[in-house]
C-alpha cells in the first residue's frame, strides 16, 4: 500500500509541477517564477532553499540518532529523502510519520509536545503540495506552508534538547 501511494502521489506532483507545460493558461508555475529571477538570482535562491532543507533534514537525523536505536523505525539518515524531488513531496508525510512514531515509541517526549509536533509536520507537508497549484491557491499554500514548517523545525530543535538533556541526564553504567 505504501508503494502505491507514493507512486500516485509523486505522480500527482509531477502534473502539478509539469501544468505550465501542459496547461500553460494557468501560469508559469513555481519553475517559471524561479526562472523569472535570472539564472543568477534563481541559482541563489535554490541554493538558499537547498541549504535550509539540509539544515533541517540535519536536525530530523539529529532527533532520530538521539531516539534510542530500538525505538527507531527507520535509519536517522533516511530523512535525508526529503531531497529526492519529485518523490519528496510525497515521502515527507512518511518522514514525518517514521520521526513521530520514533519518538513516540522512545516513549521521553511528552504526549502534549507529540500531539502538537506530528500535527505541525503533516500540516506543511499537505500545504507544501498546496502551494503547486496554480494562482492564489498556491500562493496561500505556501504561505501556509512555511510558517508551519518553521514551527516544526523549532519544535524539533526543542525536542533534540530534550532527549539530548534526558541522554546525559541518565547515569551511564558499566560492567566491570
């Protein structure tokens, strides 16, 4: 089933990234208005972007190194498929979902911190997909978009204190 669902989702991306092509009346798209900026200022601005996805795909590994390794679903590393476009819009909600149920299952952060993190991360993965449609339902899918990724990204920054803080709080012992 998870085959499935990625398959149509990426698929589903790929027309909603591709309508200037085929529906050109409805605008040239996030491509066309990244093309827009020149080749200069569109180089810098995915490379801004690129670097900030890194930034925080660094943090989401963070937090699954930090979970205890038996209560990981997942290696930290694989967050790091946030980067595989198109395929990423749709594996986001199960990087989201694998990173949650990882904590969850940790069982160190609180059931009110969980209810709000997984919530935020499934919120900026749908209105990410949002913002591929043309016109204004774009444009407020992504301003929708980025706030909630933010908070996400501040909250698991938090988190990462938390466990690391519990990890060092915990006595280490030793066989002799």
């Amino acid at each position: 089933m998870r085959i499935i669902i990625k398959t149509v989702g990426t698929a589903g991306v790929i027309a909603l990234l591709s309508y200037p092509f085929w529906a050109p009346q409805w605008g040239s798209g996030i491509l066309g208005e990244i093309a827009g900026l020149g080749t200069i200022g569109a180089l810098i601005v995915v490379a801004v972007f690129f670097l900030i996805v890194a930034l925080y795909c660094r943090a989401l590994q963070t937090t699954m190194t930090l979970v205890r390794p038996e209560a990981r679903s997942a290696a930290p590393a694989s967050v790091w498929w946030m980067f595989a476009i198109p395929f990423n819009f749709t594996e986001d909600f199960f990087i989201v979902h694998t990173v949650s149920s990882s904590m969850t299952a940790d069982a160190r952060m609180p059931s009110a911190f969980m209810r709000w993190w997984a919530p935020l991360g499934y919120g900026w993965c749908v209105f990410q997909i949002v913002s591929l449609f043309p016109g204004i339902t774009g444009f407020i899918g992504g301003a929708i978009a980025i706030p909630l990724w933010a908070a996400h990204w501040i909250m698991t920054v938090r988190a990462n204190r938390m466990l690391a803080a519990w990890r060092t709080a915990v006595p280490i012992t030793s066989s002799l």
